[in-house]
C-alpha cells in the first residue's frame, strides 16, 4: 500500500503543477488584461480631456467673438452718420465766414437770418454728437491734437511753440476727432 499511496502523491503532485501554471496564467493574463483596460480608460481620459480643452477653447473664442460685435455695434451706432456729418463741416465754415463777412454790413434782417440757420444746423449737427475743438490764440501747440499748418516767426518770445492763429476749426464726433483743428503755430 505504501506504493500505491507514493504512486497516487506522484501522479497528484504534477497535476497539481499543472494547475498552479494553469492559475499563474490566469493571472498573468488577468494582469494583462486589467492593463489594456487600464491603458484604455487612460486614454479615453486623455480623448476626454482634449475635447473638453476643446470646447473650452471653442466656447471663450465665441465669447470673445460676441462681445467685440457688440463694442463694434455700439461704435457703428455712435458714428453712424459720420460721413454726412463730415460733408457738413464746410457748410459750418461757409457759415462763419458768412457772419463774419454779414457783421461787417449793416443788414440786421440778413445777419438774424444767417443766424437763424447757423444756429439749426449747428444744434441738428450736435444732437448727433459732433462737438467743436475748443482752441484759441495762445494755447500751448500739441502735435497730438492740432494740425499745423504753417510756422510763423512769434511777435514775442511768450508766443514761441504756441498757437497764433487758428485757421480752421476742429470737430469730434462721439470721442474720436473728425477734423483736427488747423492752426498757424509762433517759431
């Protein structure tokens, strides 16, 4: 009987061999397994990343996109009218000339009428944002916000780098000039 149990253990033991190969392949394969699975979440992460990063992206570039349409409305809307106001300006210059060449007369009825019209258009022009320049004899020369049109010697030396006359007048419409104002600067 000793055999037979020694012969019996024998024939177990590689049967048990057998299966303890059997159970490291498993788990082996297992491991490969749980790897593919885990490298495939991982890159399902990183897709999903990406397009959220994306969409991000896509949705601040709209963003942006609706807001500077709407600043380019608001600027469209503020300067609508830019060139009928622009065509306007020489009819306001004929104008001064006009009244300064009327003052000169003695025609009351002439000068009030001129007057009249002057002052309409002018208020019609200012409803749409056009305002005048405000520049007089004497003011400091700005390269920034005059026009120079020519450089006389000053008749004195206060008068060097300042404004001695002013030739035409200066327009903004809204917060942009539309016309810088034309001046004679003292050297």
């Amino acid at each position: 009987m000793s055999k037979k149990k020694d012969n019996t253990v024998e024939k177990e033991q590689p049967e048990v061999q057998a299966e303890a190969v059997q159970e490291e392949a498993k788990t082996a394969e297992t491991a490969e397994n749980t790897v593919e699975e885990v490298s495939a979440e991982e890159k399902l992460q990183e897709e999903l990343a990406k397009e959220k990063d994306k969409f991000l992206r896509l949705f601040a570039e709209f963003e942006n996109y609706k807001k500077r349409t709407s600043k380019e409305r608001v600027e469209l809307f503020k300067t609508a009218g830019k060139d009928v106001v622009v065509a306007m300006l020489p009819v306001l210059d004929d104008f001064d000339r006009a009244l300064i060449e009327i003052n000169k007369t003695e025609a009351e009825e002439l000068k009030k009428g001129v007057e009249l019209i002057s002052k309409k258009l002018r208020e019609a022009l200012k409803s749409k944002g056009l305002a005048e320049v405000q520049v007089a004899a004497g003011d400091t020369f700005d390269a920034e916000d005059h026009q120079a049109v020519t450089q006389i010697p000053a008749p004195s030396d206060d008068m060097k780098g300042k404004i001695i006359d002013v030739v035409e007048k200066g327009y903004t419409l809204g917060d942009k000039v539309i016309r810088y104002p034309k001046v004679v600067v003292g050297q």
